[in-house]
C-alpha cells in the first residue's frame, strides 16, 4: 500500500512547475555534486546518464541525470526498500527538472552510493524516444 501511495504522488508531480533554481544544463549549481566524484562510479552511466546529487539527501536523492550534451533528461529517486517496508513516507518529493513525460519504477540490489536495495523510480522529462540519449 506504501509503494502505491509513493507510486501515486510520484505520477502527481507531472503537473508541478520546475523549482526556481535552474537545472536544465549540466552541470547544476550548488548544493548539487557530480555522483562520480562522491562514490566510485563512472561519469556516465549508460541507461542513466551522468548524475548529479545534493549529497544531504542521500540515500533518496533526487539525482539529476543528464545526456552526453548537459541537457536533463530525467529525475531518479533511490528509495531504499527497507525503508518502504518500515512505513518511512517519501513526502513532497521535488521535480527540480519541472514536467514530467512518463515514469519508470524499478528494482535495483544496490550499487556504489546506495548499497541498499532500492527502487529507482525514475521522472522523464523527455519523451520515450528521446530516452536513448542515454542508453550509451
């Protein structure tokens, strides 16, 4: 019942402006940091693309995810299950990238930065064709 409810106000923020501060370009202004220079993980991770991250969210983030030219293209969010399992509610999530096109929600057994299992649930701000500018 948590997962949907997180599930349900994720798909609400499609219709949140974007914040004020101004992330559309990589790389984004403090507090945000590149995730490669925080844990050992390549610049640009193929399906993702390069991330940036306030490090005072973690684990949950959000993480901006740029293509191969700085421009947004999603925002992910890394909610550990443990904590979904526990009943922790993810409130007031931001979109700092503005309009949302679609969302992903998967799996992931946990990797340099959140070692946890987690969810990645992720905010397109482009279209699904558009997706590929980050597939390599």
């Amino acid at each position: 019942m948590k997962v949907l409810r997180l599930l349900a106000a994720l798909a609400a923020l499609s219709a949140t402006p974007a914040l004020a501060q101004a992330v559309d370009t990589a790389p984004p202004a403090a507090p945000y940091a590149k995730v490669s220079d925080l844990v050992a993980r390549p610049d640009f991770l193929p399906g993702m693309g390069q991330l940036y991250v306030d490090p005072a969210t973690l684990p949950a983030g959000p993480f901006l995810a740029y293509d191969h030219d700085g421009r947004l293209v999603a925002t992910i969010y890394m909610v550990p299950i443990a904590a979904l399992a526990a009943g922790t509610a993810f409130d007031n999530l931001a979109t700092p990238g503005g309009a949302v096109d679609h969302v992903d929600v998967y799996y992931n057994a946990g990797h340099p930065g959140v070692e946890e299992p987690h969810v990645h649930v992720v905010l397109w701000h482009v279209p699904v064709a558009d997706e590929a500018r980050v597939a390599q």
